[in-house]
C-alpha cells in the first residue's frame, strides 16, 4: 500500500544511485539521530541503506522534488545535477535549490540557471540554500526579485553575474546555530 507521498510520485521513476537526501536529512528519531548535511552512518560504501527495511520514517517519507516533478527531465535526478529541490515549506510554497558541490559552480550551470527562469517567468518562488558558517544552519535566499530583469530580458550572462553576487551575499549572512538533536 502506498504511503500519501508515494501516491504522488512520477510513475517509474527511481533515486537510483543518488543517496543525496541519506547526507541531507536531519534525523531525530529514537532509531537513529543525526545532523542536516552529514552522512548517515547507515549508508553503505555500495550507495544501499544497511537498515532499509527498518529506515526511520523522515527517510521513509522524504523525497525530493524531482520524483515530484515530472516536467522535470532525468538530468534533475540530483546525483547528476549536483542540485536537491525540495519544496519551500512556506505559505507561498515554491522550489529550494540546494546545491551538493561548489554552490558557485552548480547555481550557474545552464541547467540550474534555466530552471530558475523558468519559475521566475511562471511566478513560482524559487530560493538558493547556500551553507554558511560551519555548525549554522544553511541561508535561503529568494531570487525572483533579485534575478527578475536578466531573465525579463534574457540576459544569461547578466543572470549568471547576479546568481554570483547572490551566492556570495546568502554565504556571509548570519544563520541559527544547528540544533542539537535530542539525547
Ligand atoms: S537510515 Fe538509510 S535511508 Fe535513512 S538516511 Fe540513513 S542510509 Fe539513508
Ligand atoms: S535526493 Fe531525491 S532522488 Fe536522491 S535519493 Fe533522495 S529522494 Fe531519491
């Protein structure tokens, strides 16, 4: 029986050999606790779960916006594009970009760049989670309004310049220290 989040799920697709959401995760759970960004303990050298059957329920439940999204191509599965989406928990809802390597290097790809133009031109929130200080918790930055006039105007270098200045801004922000898990 599928779980409500299964249901939605795009027909055939699978995570594959990513296990970006296994280092992603925070886990507080009697079962197994462990900070957001650090991989599990349970996660093989082979990329398997040593507890699948027995996982705790945020992984059983958690899953990224690409097994969401179906107008999202195969490139998006986010051990290809070095890039999580995951959905903005917020009332206006919208996408959050996390990158997996060198936020410089993967926000400013043609992909990630053209993904980003196609929320702003649709209205869609879209942000940037951009690691800060170690033991702070990452900084979500929106780039609707600060990217609006490159995209309007289809100026991909203008973009790619903004999208620079805005990872280096949401890197030097001040963030909540990560919070402790539970004993
Ligand atoms: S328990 Fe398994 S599924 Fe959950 S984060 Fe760890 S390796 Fe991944
Ligand atoms: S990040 Fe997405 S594709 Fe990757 S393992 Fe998690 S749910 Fe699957």
């Amino acid at each position: 029986m599928p779980t409500n989040e299964e249901t939605n799920l795009v027909p055939g697709r699978s995570c594959g050999p990513c296990t970006a959401c296994c280092v992603f995760l925070r886990i507080d759970e009697d079962s197994l606790r462990k900070i957001e960004d650090d991989p599990c303990p349970n996660l093989a050298a082979d990329g398997l779960c040593r507890i699948y059957e027995h996982r705790p329920a945020t992984c059983r439940t958690f899953y990224c916006e690409w097994r969401y999204l179906r107008q999202l191509g195969d490139e998006w599965r986010p051990d290809l594009s070095k890039i999580m989406l995951r959905s903005h928990s917020g009332k206006s809802g919208g996408i959050i970009m996390q990158p997996l390597e060198s936020p410089r290097e993967v926000l400013t790809s043609r992909l990630a760049l053209s993904l980003v133009a196609s929320c702003i031109s649709n209205a869609i929130p879209v942000y940037i989670s951009i690691p800060t200080r170690p033991g702070h918790t990452h900084a979500l930055v929106g780039l609707n309004k600060r990217l609006a006039q490159p995209v309007r105007a289809r100026k991909l270098d203008l973009a790619r310049k903004l999208m620079l200045a805005t990872i280096d801004y949401a890197g030097k922000l001040t963030t909540e220290t990560i919070a402790p898990l539970a004993d």
